[in-house]
C-alpha cells in the first residue's frame, strides 16, 4: 500500500526527485574519495615531510568538502520540496473526498479519525519521503562504497567488517521486527484519543451541566494512558537500539585498532591506511544506522499510507451519475413518489412509502412525534441520505440524476442544529451567496428577526463569529442560520425544526416576514408547535414513520386522530373540538 500510493503522488516530482539522486551519489562519491586523500597525505605527505604535497592534497581535500556540502545543501532542498509538495497535494485529496462523503461515510470513520489520518498520517508518509531523499539514498551508496573502498586499502583487515556488518544487521533488525505492531497500536490509539477530546470540547456543556468533569477526566486519562503505555514501549526499544548500534560501533573501532596497530607494528599496514579504513568502517556501519532508521520509520509510515489509502478507496455513496443533469423544468417543485428508507443494517424502515407534492408558494408542515422520521425526511430532499425505494424529484428531476451543485442551489436548508463557522456575521450570511451586497444582508437579517441583535454586535456585519457560534445564543444562531438561507434566494426553503430556540413572540413575526418575502418559494417545515403551522396548506402527520394523514389543519381536526392528539397535548382539548 505504501508502495502504491508514493509511486502514484510522487509522479509529479519525478525530476527533483532525479535530481535528488544524482546529487546525492556526488556526495557519496566525495564522502568515499576524501578519507583516501586523506590516507595519502599521512603515508606521502607527512611521512616524507613533503610539504607541498600537504597543501595541494589539502586544496583538493578542501575543494572536494565544499562540492560534497554544496550537493548535500540542493539535495535536502529538492527533497523537502517534493516531500511538502506530496503532502499537500495528499491533504488536499483527502479533504476533497471527504467533502463528498456522506453522513454514513463520516459514521463509519469518524470525525476524530479522518482529522488524524489528513494530518499525522500524511505527515508520517511526508517524512518518511524526506528522510528516504535524505538517508536512504545515502545509506546503501555508503555503506557498499565504504566495503569497496576499505577492502581494496586494507585486505587483511576487511574480516573485521564480515564480523561488525551481520551482527548490526540482526540487533537491528529484531528490534525493527517487535516495533511495527506497535506502530500501528500507536495510531489506533491517536485516533481514540482525538475522538474522546473532540466529544469532550464539543460537549463541554452537557458535561458541565450533568457534574460529569470527574468521569470523563477518568475516560480521557484512560485513552491518555493507553496511548503514552504503547509509546513507552517503542521508546524501550528505540533506547535498547541506539546503545546497542553505538556499543557494535566501538567494539568494532577497538577490534580495528587492536589487530591494526599490531598490523603496522608489523609493517604491513600503513598508518594513512589505517586511518582511511577505519573512516570507511565508520561509513559503513553508519550506512548501516540510517537504513535502520529508516527501517524504523517505514513500519509507522506503512501503517499511515493504509489508512490514508482506505480513505481515499472509498467511494461516497452518494456520487453523482456521469450523465448528471444540471436542468430543473419545474422550479420549486418538491416530490416523493413511494420513498421508502432503511439506515444499513436496520430491520425495519425509518420511512415506508412515502408520497406528496411541493408546489411553488406552498407552505407544507411535516409534524409528528420523536422518532417518527421527520428529520429523515427532510434529509431525502437534499440528498444528504438516499432513498432506499421510490423516488425524490426537486424541479421535476430525480435528485439522484442532479449534479450535487446545482440540485444544491435549488435548496435553502436551516439544519435542526444550525452551525455558525468561525469568521465574521457577513461571512457566514455570504456562504449561502458569495456576491450578496450589505444592504441584502441587512434585509435577510430583518426578515429573519435578526437585525436587533447584530446591529448591537460589535462591528455589525463584521462582528467576529466563534468556531461553531459559541459567542451567540441558540436563538441568535438559529436567525443567522436563516437569514444565510435567505440570502441564496432559493427556489425551495427547508426548515428541520428551525425554530424550535426562538420565543412565541420572535417566532410570530419571523413567520409574518416570512410569508409575503417568500411568496413564490415552496416551504417545507419541519415543526414541533402545532400552533405555528395551522395556516399551512398541506400538513403531513407522521407516525413510526409512514404518512398516517394528510390534508389543512381543519381537515385533519376532522379526519385525523394522530394529528388531534398531537393538538391536544400542546393546545389543550378545546384547539382540537
């Protein structure tokens, strides 16, 4: 999977990532020639007292360390822009895709997961890259170089690296072995971690209001626990493998100076000589180190690459068709044709056979008890859910032939829980018409009975507005939400029990604007007071989720238990005679 997904969103950078190699085999080719010049001035130079042979050496050695620092510096910069680059071109696919998913897609990753998996997962994937230009170039150009370049200036020393090379290869790689479990246990615990701290803030409230602080502190030090336990254990083995790494190298240095030094003692071996292998030595066995950090880094990075590839393979299942059509005949015009919805894995039905018609100017009341479908109902025009049987039309179109912008555009929706993003009062007006002037905003914010408040905001328009719109009451968010709705000037507004925050008073005269403002929208509502919706012409009365009467408020006195019932328990048994 890692594999996968770097040769595909690395194809972009294919040539700094050419020119990555290139500058880094020069480095590696200098890094290798300098201990042999090196050796030379100490056998030639210094031996022979040949000064002048010392300071050419010297300028070469010079010359030689500022090409392999010059290759060293474009090599990291060319890396970490391809590597940056890759990462935000993966942010942004994920955040594309998650945009298109579902209500049901979200559910099943979860908020707190796909914010780790855009962010810490493509930056392990993002550093893996780096390092991989940075290290894992070098490491096994050094590393095979240095085994050349100390076998062919010291032979009878070289069994010394067919000792020191096995041994390193094994401490590392059982340790390598026992981290990549616990690599992937360490992202499952960031993703559990994250969800409880999202719930904890959001619902910071309830817990408040409920005296819960003490039982989620336990619940969060619980996740808190788990995860710092699975990182304990990997930093056991990262101090168990650097001692470990260090104590080969030393052993080996010991090794080359006992048996070396005897060796010249001897006249075999050169001091220059001595000195060079030991350089190469060293590069071999840090060659070795960085693939073993590297090594370390592709487990974690593999597992991130996994999860970041399951987001992207899935596909919303709420896509458009690739005839989609952008064409509505009949603006305004809302219709369910026998809609039938099942949530996956549900026995029975949330709706059963639903039918009824929209027309423009209509006010239609959608009412029931909790738990009826109404919400879900109002969901299925949208297409935010999809009909499991029947059909949905908007503008005399089958929602699930519309191109989702355009479908989009037809709608006005006020969400049962409306949501204020972080910004100012006019740039969250603006989300419903980008090109909207002031003075549209003022009159949307008058017909939604808002202007009081805002003008008494510091700013006005421009009054800053917090992440979610915890700085406003829920009755303020509430008439924001709508005048947003009303700013896009849509052929059909939606209301899931909009007004639900508002008093009976801010209420009564939001409907009265509303009514000649609106007077060739189509209006569905979703209401909980009877007494708000009695002048609609068609009230749809829900029961466990079939159409169990329809008709005016008069009619449905008349026909309709289930409605009269639902009179008297808010208006008393007089409303319903």
């Amino acid at each position: 999977m890692l594999v996968s997904l770097l040769r595909t969103h690395l194809r972009p950078y294919r040539i700094p990532l050419a020119g990555v190699l290139v500058l880094q085999l020069v480095q590696v080719m200098a890094s290798l020639y300098l201990p042999n010049l090196n050796a030379n001035i100490i056998d030639t130079g210094v031996a022979l007292g040949d000064t002048g042979y010392i300071w050419r050496t010297g300028a070469l050695m010079l010359g030689v360390s500022v090409l392999q620092g010059a290759c060293t510096v474009a090599a990291t910069w060319l890396a970490a822009r391809s590597a940056l680059g890759m990462g935000r071109d993966l942010r942004a696919l994920i955040f594309r895709r998650v945009g298109d998913f579902s209500e049901r897609e979200v559910s099943v990753f979860g908020a707190g997961s796909l914010i780790t998996r855009s962010t810490n997962d493509v930056q392990q994937v993002q550093m893996l890259v780096l390092m991989s230009c940075t290290m894992l170039v070098t490491a096994p150009l050094l590393a095979v170089g240095g085994v050349v370049m100390a076998v062919t200036r010291a032979p009878s020393l070289s069994w010394l690296i067919a000792v020191a090379v096995p041994v390193l290869i094994v401490v590392v790689g059982l340790t390598v072995r026992r981290m990549v479990p616990l690599f992937r246990a360490f992202q499952e615990r960031l993703d559990s971690i994250n969800r409880v701290l999202r719930e904890q803030l959001t619902g910071i409230r309830v817990v408040r209001a409920f005296v819960r602080e003490e039982v989620e502190t336990e619940r969060f030090e619980r996740a808190n626990w788990d995860i710092s336990r699975v990182g304990e254990r990997v930093g056991q083995l990262f101090v168990f493998l650097f001692p470990a790494t260090m104590l080969v190298l030393d052993v080996t240095m010991v090794g080359v100076i006992w048996f070396g030094g005897h060796q010249v003692e001897a006249g075999q071996v050169e001091v220059g000589t001595l000195v060079a292998f030991m350089t190469y030595l060293m590069q071999i066995l840090m060659g070795i180190v960085m693939a073993s950090f590297m090594t370390m880094m592709i487990p974690r990075a593999a597992v991130c690459a996994e999860r970041i590839s399951e987001v992207l393979a899935t596909d919303p299942s709420l896509a458009a068709p690739a005839d989609a059509t952008s064409d509505f005949p009949r603006p305004g015009e809302v219709e369910m044709r026998d809609v039938t919805f099942t949530y996956p894995g549900a026995e029975e039905p949330v709706l059963a056979e639903i039918s009824f018609i929209a027309r423009p100017g209509q006010t239609v009341a959608v009412v029931g008890s909790t738990g009826s479908g109404k919400t879900t109902l109002i969901n299925l025009i949208p297409r935010l859910l999809e009909a499991s049987a029947g059909t949905v039309l908007v503008g005399g179109t089958d929602v699930r032939r519309a191109e989702p912008e355009a479908l989009w555009s037809q709608l006005g929706l006020v969400p049962q829980k409306p949501f204020l993003f972080a910004g100012t009062v006019a740039s969250n007006l603006r989300l419903g018409r980008e090109e909207a002037t002031d003075e549209e905003l003022w009159q949307a914010l008058d017909l939604a009975q808002a202007r009081d408040f805002v003008d008494e905001m510091d700013g006005g328009l421009d009054a800053p507005i917090a992440q979610g719109g915890t700085n406003v009451s829920g009755g303020q968010r509430q008439r924001l939400a709508i005048a947003r709705a009303l700013v896009r000037r849509p052929a059909v507004l939606v209301f899931d029990d909009s007004f639900s925050a508002l008093d009976v008073a801010t209420d009564a005269r939001l409907r009265a604007a509303l009514a000649p403002a609106t007077a060739g929208v189509t209006r569905i509502v979703v209401a909980q007071r009877v007494s708000t919706i009695t002048e609609a012409d068609l009230i749809l009365v829900l029961d466990e989720g079939r159409l169990a009467a329809r008709g005016t408020h008069e009619e449905l006195l008349a026909t309709s238990r289930t409605y009269r019932e639902i009179v008297t328990s808010q208006l008393g048994s007089e409303a319903a005679a």
